[in-house]
C-alpha cells in the first residue's frame, strides 16, 4: 500500500504534489518522494519519514516544472527501511524515465533475472517498483524501436509489461520529452484515479492519484477510475489520451481498501469508502444480534479511527448506546504498518488512551474494521480491562485474516496472523476478549455490492486464500516468510552498521552539515 500522483498543469506543480502527498499520507509512513520536469530535465527529491518531514523549503526551490509525480512509501513483504528503496526511481536509458508504483510484483525475482541475461539491463535494489522500471523502459525502447516514441508505441509498451509482469500495480511515470503515463493492472487491484480541472484561461490540467480525496483537495473534478489494464498518456501539451492495454482485463479490486486502507472520503470505483463501512455495521450488526446477549451490553465503542462508521451504524441498527471510549494521539503513526512487533506493542499504549467514565462498571462491545496480527486487539483489550470494564465483546467488520497478502499489504506470514490456524474461540482468549464476532466474507462484499452491482468481485485473498492472479504458490510464500523470518532474527552487524550509517548521513544532509 503506497500513494501515488502524477500532475500535468500549466504552472509549477511541487506545491499541487506536496500538498496532495500530504493527503495521500495514510497510504504510506516510511518514506516520501517528488519527481519534477522542467523541459526535458528531471529533477528528483525522496526521503525517509513523514512528507512533511522530508522536504523544505530549499527541497521545494529545487522542483521546478510543471508537470511531475509523488509518492509516499509503505514498505511490502517485510522489506526493511532502505534509502535507495525510496521512489519514485529513475532511469536515463532509452528515454529518461522516472516512476512512482502502488503494488506488489509477484514474480519481480525471475523479471530480474530475465533483465540482466537477456534485457541486459541492472536492477540496483530489491524493489519490484525498479523492477516494474526496468520493464518498461525496456517494453518501450522495443516499442520504439530505437527511434523516437508515439502513442502506439507507449501503450504496445504497456501492453508489454502487462504480458510479463505478475501482480498487482497502478503506476505514474515520467518520459521525458515525452508526457506523464499512467496503467493499472489488468485486475486493477490497487486503485488509481484521474480527474481535471480548467485554468482561468481555460485550459485543461490533470491529476492522477491514488484515491479521489487528492483530486477534492486539489480542486480537480473526478473524471473516472482508470480502468484494469488501461493506460493513460498526457503529452506536454496536456493532450489526454487512453487505451486498453490488456488482453482480458477484469475488475477485482483488493476488498481491504474499503475495510481498512483507505480514507473514509474517498470514492474508489464507482464507491464511497464511508458507505460501505457503514453498510459494513448493518451486516455485523445482524451477526451480532445472532452471537451475543445484546441485553448485556451497555455501550458499542469504536477503535478510532477507521471503524467509526461501522461501529456508529451497528449500534443504531441495534438500538444500543454509541459512545468514544478512547481518544487517539494522532502524532502516532498507523500501528497496522509499523515494522516490528515490539513497535506496535508500544505504539498502541501512545496511540490510544482510555476515557474511563466509559468502561468503568459497564459491558461495552469493540468494534474494529479488523484484526491482523491482534496485536492492537489484545492490548485495546487489556486497555479496557484496566479501565474498569466488566465484560469486553469485541467485533470485526471484516472476517478473520487467516492468509497472507501478496498485492501490496504488509502481512505475509502466516505465523503473524492471529487467525490462521485458529477458531473464533481460540482467538478471543488470546486477545482476551469474552466473546469475538467476525463479519461473514458474503456479507462484507454484500455491504459493497449493493453500492455499485457493477462490482461482482474482489481480491479477497487474505481471508480465503484465494489468490486471483493465480500465480501465488506455495513456494513464493515460503520464501517471503523466510526472507521475513531472516530479517526478524536481525541483519548481520555490517548490514546493520551501513544502514544506520546511511539514515545518519542522510540526516546529516538534511541539518546541512
């Protein structure tokens, strides 16, 4: 889970990009990044942390032009924080290309190895987003054969990466001379949307990002999803242009935007986020009603923040108290995409904060959008306890996550998620809850559904195991969990010592020594 932008405007575009990364800062904690051009100049700034944290004043001076793309970085598959991984990347060979990625490359290790004996081109780091680069700058330099490039030749391009990339992916990137493309994969796992605003003057700019709340922030009027396989191209003279780039496109979009990812005021294909987390508590509401003694509870209490609209409608549906029973520190990043289990174990205790009124002598209900690794969980839980409560029921708007997600989410191991392997039963003593209800999978796509019935099917990967681009075997999740493991028991002492030397030098720069 990243955020991704790309802008094509009339004046400069740092500021549009600054400010919508900043929009888009849910999407990714662990690293932010600008890329600008100014003719045929590309001018580059990335770094580790908060957007806000990354640039200044002097960083912004330094990206002019008016057309550009942004990312914020959420690290997959375990990956450790790596300097180089930050995005977008860059490469000068045959046209300079510069690339943002939202995704997972599932089969990014043999696409290296298919690079270097027969592409003859080199992948510096273990990004699948330099990678997915590295494909395309090939795709195209084929397409264009050594010449120069028009619109067939950039979407026979994409058309290429389509062919060989496995995986999920919505991609900006920058050609120079050329314009700003855009393409998601031919399932359109991960989200990507474009819109358009009119100047003054009247002329047109355009923005693609992640999720429609950068386009509202912006001013930018939505125009459509990019669809499954699609590819977008706006030349340097803000000419649109698009074209199905897939053989057998088909929307399956990852169902835990709508649970957990994304900002309530988004709208994601056809969509409202909040909707559908309210339509979310309706359904969990009538699993509850089936599951527990509704008499005996005194208050329904959300784990802020994104459970608020599901825990809000399944108390009215129920006719039960609705109240905050904890407040959040918002300085506190997202413990869902915190590396490290110590890490989140000690962020939950910063993060939230019981208001003690609510749970002292009562039976209150928890509702959360999910339950991951139960970390949070048991800790809200034990919160809860402490505060006074007699009895603590907890309820999940999405069913038990019990396989790994391989398109883009940090939860991997199958040894990390408390569900897998385990009852309902099993998991509530182990989070310490007296009772667990979990939404049923039909009823959480229901709760979309009904939105948009021209949605018929999600990735719903991480609670069935059912993979939909239909290469995920066994052998790829044991080596992601052992590359994981390997990195759980901690680097060797050199490795460690180079990228700690690295953060320190890198917060040197920004201090200006």
């Amino acid at each position: 889970m990243c955020g991704v932008l790309g802008v094509v405007a009339t004046t400069p575009v740092n500021q549009l990009l600054y400010d919508g990364l900043m929009v888009l800062q849910h999407r990714g904690q662990d690293a932010a990044g600008i890329a600008t051009a100014d003719g045929n100049t590309f001018h580059l700034y990335k770094g580790p942390g908060f957007v806000r944290d990354v640039f200044r004043t002097r960083n912004m001076r330094a990206l002019p032009g008016n057309w550009g793309i942004g990312h914020c970085r959420y690290p997959t598959a375990g990956s450790a924080w790596n300097f180089a991984e930050a995005q977008p990347f860059y490469v000068n060979s045959p046209f300079g290309i510069a690339l943002a990625h939202n995704g997972n490359l599932i089969n990014a290790e043999s696409l290296k190895l298919e690079m270097f004996e027969q592409d003859l081109r080199h992948v510096n780091t273990n990004s699948d987003s330099e990678v997915l680069l590295n494909v395309l700058a090939h795709e195209l330099q084929e397409a264009a054969h050594g010449v120069r490039l028009d619109l067939n030749a950039i979407f026979s391009a994409v058309s290429g990466v389509h062919r060989r990339v496995k995986g999920a992916y919505a991609a900006v990137a920058m050609i120079a001379g050329y314009g700003l493309l855009a393409f998601r994969d031919p399932y359109g796992i991960r989200p990507l949307i474009v819109g358009m605003q009119r100047t003054k003057e009247g002329e047109e700019e355009y923005l693609l990002a992640s999720e429609s709340v950068a386009l509202d922030a912006l001013g930018f009027q939505v125009m459509r999803d990019v669809a499954p396989g699609e590819a977008v191209f706006i030349d340097c003279r803000r000419r649109f242009f698009s074209r199905q780039c897939a053989d057998t496109p088909r929307l399956v979009p990852c169902i835990f935007e709508y649970v957990y990812l994304a900002r309530p005021d988004s709208m994601m294909d056809g969509v409202s986020v909040y909707e559908a987390r309210l339509s979310m508590g309706e359904h969990l509401a009538d699993k509850v009603r089936a599951s527990l003694p509704i008499t005996e509870i005194d208050a329904v209490i959300p784990i802020p923040d994104s459970s608020r609209p599901a825990a809000m409608q399944l108390a009215q549906r129920l006719n039960l108290p609705y109240r905050e029973g904890f407040v959040k520190n918002r300085y506190i990043g997202r413990t869902f995409i915190m590396p490290g289990q110590m890490m989140r174990k000690k962020s939950v205790r910063q993060k939230l904060n019981t208001i003690g009124q609510e749970f002292k002598n009562k039976r209150v209900l928890l509702v959360d959008d999910s339950i991951v690794r139960g970390t949070t969980s048991q800790e809200i839980v034990d919160m809860a306890r402490a505060a006074g409560a007699l009895k603590v029921y907890f309820a999940s708007a999405a069913p038990p996550v019990r396989y790994p997600n391989v398109y883009g989410i940090d939860m991997p191991t199958r040894a990390e998620l408390i569900a897998h392997g385990k009852t309902e039963a099993e998991i509530a003593l182990e989070i310490g809850a007296d009772a667990l209800v979990y939404q049923d999978l039909s009823m959480l796509e229901t709760s979309i559904t009904t939105l948009n019935p021209q949605l018929s099917a999600f990735d719903t990967s991480c609670f069935d195991g059912r993979y939909i681009t239909g290469d995920v075997t066994p052998e790829y999740l044991d080596a992601i969990e052992a590359r994981r493991r390997k990195k759980a028991n901690g680097q060797d002492e050199e490795s460690e010592h180079s990228q700690q030397m690295e953060l320190g030098l890198f917060a040197d720069a920004e201090r200006g020594e």
